[in-house]
C-alpha cells in the first residue's frame, strides 16, 4: 500500500469514529471538504502542518496518527 492511501484510511477511520463527516471535519480544521476527500482517497498528502490541525480536532496526538498509519501497513510503499 502507498503512503497516501495508508494515511487516508487511518484518517477516515478515525474520522467515522469521532462521528465526524468530511464535512465537519473540514470545517473545525479550516481545510476545504475537498482536501478530506484527496487525503482520505490517498490523492494528496497533507503536510506536517495539517496532520497536527487534523490530529488537534481528531483529539489524538499527531505521533499517534502516524503510529497507526504504521502499524496498519508495515511494509508502506513511498
């Protein structure tokens, strides 16, 4: 699996978990719903920047995210 769609459906599993909609969480991150939709497919990749803000409204921390982009794929294609 590429990184991109690794990281999309980390964050789309724990944006369904929070009960949140690409929607919402666009709109407490300050991101377009487009933007939600190219990371979640593995489109685009969000910047450094971004996975703190998406962690921030996701109440997680942003090392937390990126260890569970890990632990989901081990063998992540760059």
């Amino acid at each position: 699996m590429e990184l991109g769609q690794a990281f999309g459906s980390v964050l789309k599993a724990k944006r369904q978990a929070a009960g949140l909609t690409q929607e919402e969480l666009a709109f407490q991150a300050s991101l377009h719903t487009t933007s939600i939709s190219y990371f979640e497919r593995g489109l685009r990749q969000p910047t450094l920047h971004t996975v703190f803000i998406l962690s921030k409204v996701l109440h997680m921390r942003a090392s937390d995210l990126v260890v569970e982009v890990e632990d989901r794929e081990p063998e992540i294609r760059i």
